[in-house]
C-alpha cells in the first residue's frame, strides 16, 4: 500500500528512563518528537511533517560506538529548460543492471540474447538520460562482471542515494508472454513504483506491480524497486528489447517517471 503513516517510532527495549529534546523547527522531515512510555521500554516518536513524506532511513553505530540514525532527506527538483522541465543536480541514483559475469539471467531459445547484457544495455542508456539531467548516478555494474547481491545492497548503504532502480528482463514457460512489471516491498518505495511504472507501460504491455520480498527492495535507506522490462523468452519481444533504439526510449520513459 501507499505510504500513509504521520510518525516513526523508534523503540527502545528494556530501557529504564529516556530524556533529552531534539529540535525540529527547521526540519524538512519532522515537526515534533515525544517519548512515551511502554511497560517494555520507551519509544521516541518522531511526528512527519507531511503525511506519508517518509523516504528512507539508515541505522549503524558510529566510531563512538553510539547507535546512529539517519533519515533521508527529500530532494527537492528546480525547474530547467530541457526535455523533462527539471533540474536533477545534486540528485544520487543508483542503478542496478541485474546478474553479469556468470549469471546471465534469462536468455532466449538459441543463447544469443542474454538478460545480462540488455540489462546493461538499458543501464547505460538511463544513466545518459539522468547525467543530462544533473544527477549523479552510480552504477552496480559497468561491464559484464558478476556482483553479488549483498554488494548491491553494500553499495547502496555507503552512498545513500535518493532512489534506487534494479534493472532486469523477464522470462516465463507461458510461450508468448510480453510486458512489464515492477516490484516494491516498503510502502516508501510505492510512488516510485507506480511513477515508473505509468510511464514504462507507454511501450511495454502492462503486467501490474507487486509488493514482493526481493533483495534488494528490502533495503531501508532509499525508494527502491526492481523493475522486470520486457520477455527475453518470447522471441518477437526479446528482438524488440535488444534493439539499442527501443532502449534509449524506455530509458527516456524511465526517467521521466524518476522526474
């Protein structure tokens, strides 16, 4: 479901007392914050500034050993004079063309259309996209290595990007299945999903969006997604994916569900 909540609490187990103020008047997130007291602890509320406005959190201890937490702070886009009307300079995105190296993913019935590589494909394709744009974009992967799914998520808490995107084809048993589907799993990641998904359909047949467990939707820091563009299976859409001009326009798509 969309994100509809008006706090965060953060509970504290087992604590006997809890005390100190943060100030929040200039806040972009939170307006105000309380402890309450539980029978197993204390939970400090952190009451939102806009409702659902909620993007993301990060939680580590810090050199000190002390339990930090940090929240993501909303980006805020400025109008420009180009194709998507907005500036995204300052902006982090992540992409994540999935599988590489020894993991080819799908690939189609005479092995010469691998998921990998048009993973990459569109990979590079957005990230020309964005850069026009102003963003900073980071890449999993550049070249047909094989990442690891915990370095996916590694990299994703070292550079703390506003969103992330996961980049992959699909394949089913079904002969002739087409289109495109996406998946979120926090409720943060929901107008991501459906902004990226309302444009893609322009040229893919739409599948619908999910809320499912994947690994790296799981992560807490960002809204984030996976994201399935077209059949590698079907051979008649596995043509149409590979082609380096269709990509370009659904990497046009993509963005300007990002915008």
């Amino acid at each position: 479901t969309a994100a509809e909540y008006t706090h965060i609490d953060i509970t504290f187990y087992y604590a006997v007392s809890a005390q100190g103020k943060i100030d929040l008047r200039d806040d972009d997130l939170f307006s105000a914050m309380e402890w309450i007291r539980q029978e197993n602890g204390y939970i400090l509320r952190l009451y939102l500034r806009q409702q659902g406005a909620f993007y993301g959190y990060h939680a580590a201890y810090d050199e000190q050993g002390r339990l930090e937490f940090r929240f993501l702070r909303p980006y805020q886009c400025e109008e420009a004079d180009n194709d998507y009307g907005v500036s995204l300079s300052g902006a982090v995105i992540m992409l994540d063309a999935g599988h590489g190296g020894q993991d080819p993913g799908a690939v189609n019935a005479d092995g010469t259309i691998r998921e990998s590589e048009l993973n990459l494909l569109l990979a590079q394709q957005l990230q020309q996209e964005l850069e026009k744009l102003g963003a900073t974009v980071i890449m999993t992967r550049t070249d047909e290595t094989e990442v690891t799914l915990e370095q996916r998520t590694q990299m994703i808490r070292e550079h703390l990007p506003d969103i992330f995107v996961s980049l992959h084809r699909n394949a089913s048993e079904s002969e002739g299945a087409t289109g495109y589907e996406n998946y979120y799993y926090y409720p943060f990641s929901k107008a991501l999903s459906d902004a990226i998904y309302n444009r893609s359909v322009n040229l893919l047949n739409g599948r619908g969006q999910y809320y499912y467990p994947f690994y790296v939707t799981r992560v807490t820091e960002c809204p984030a997604i996976l994201t399935e563009n077209g059949y590698v299976s079907t051979q008649t859409e596995a043509q149409q994916i590979a082609d380096p001009a269709f990509n370009r326009q659904l990497a046009q798509e993509i963005t300007a569900g990002i915008v």
